[in-house]
C-alpha cells in the first residue's frame, strides 16, 4: 500500500467556530442544502455523530459517483478539528483502499480563518494517482468551502 498525501489551505473571512459549525457539525444537513447537485444527502448508519459514527453519502446528479461510506475518526470542536475517512464507495474505485481527511478550521488575527485541510490516499499496491486527479480533488474541496462560505455571508 501506497499513502499519498496532499494539503490545502483555505483563508476565510468566517470566524473559525463559525466556519467548524458549517464545515463539520451542520454539514450532513448543510451541504446537500447549499450544492445538491454534488450531495443529495448525507445518511446517519451507526453512531450519534461523533466518534466511530457511520455515514453514507449519496451523491448528487452533478458528480460521477453514487456514494461513499465514511467513518468519522476524531472530532473536537475545543480545537476546531475533524478526521474521517473515506472506506468505501465507488469513489475510491478499485485502486484506493481508503482515504482519510484531516480538517483544522484556524482562527486568523483579522476575525476569520484557515481550513487546513489533509488527504490521504492509501491505494491498494502499488499505485500511484495521477497529479491530475489530485488537483481535481482539491478543486473540489475548495469549491464547498466557498459554497459554504458564500452561503454563511448570505445567511450572517
């Protein structure tokens, strides 16, 4: 197996507890709301929302994907942090065995933050993944977090 990681960080005008709140806590609601062309719902399976919870992610008509299963690993809302991974789903094909984000929402001196976001992809063997898919990747993370964004300056 094979760990590809990539980081990205996004600045924002949102206080951070605003943005944690979005991002991570109302998102199973929020963002099918905001972008239901990428996620027409987010399904609780097991758990109450934290540690060890179970979600099915039903993607919209606008993606190429149908759903993916994820497990949320860690969450603080004290420290503004969230890891879950992705560990099935037809989003991770037949090459990648998993993928585990880390999300850090930032808080900025001027009243906003940064969402310090890191993938990582492990794939089954040896395979790599192109630079290409991984830009696609963090093309897509960037355009919820505006969407988010955009929505919480719309909704202050």
């Amino acid at each position: 197996m094979v760990a590809i990681t990539y980081d990205i960080e996004i600045p924002s005008s949102i206080p951070a507890a605003k943005m944690f709140k979005a991002v991570v806590l109302d998102a199973d609601t929020l963002i099918p709301k905001i972008m239901p062309q990428a996620i027409k719902n987010i399904e609780l399976l097991e758990g109450d929302g934290g540690v060890g919870t179970v979600k099915v992610i039903h993607f919209g008509e606008g993606s190429q994907y149908k759903s993916a299963k994820h497990r949320v690993d860690a969450i603080d809302t004290e420290n503004l942090t969230h890891t879950y991974t992705i560990v099935e789903g037809d989003a991770l094909a037949d090459v990648i065995e998993s993928i585990t984000y880390h999300v850090k929402i930032v808080p900025t001196e001027d009243g906003g933050c940064i969402c310090k976001n890191r993938s990582i992809y492990h794939t089954k063997g040896e395979v790599e993944i192109s630079e290409e898919k991984i830009k696609e990747g963090k093309e897509k993370a960037l355009q919820m977090f505006k969407a988010i964004e955009a929505y919480l300056h719309a909704n202050a």
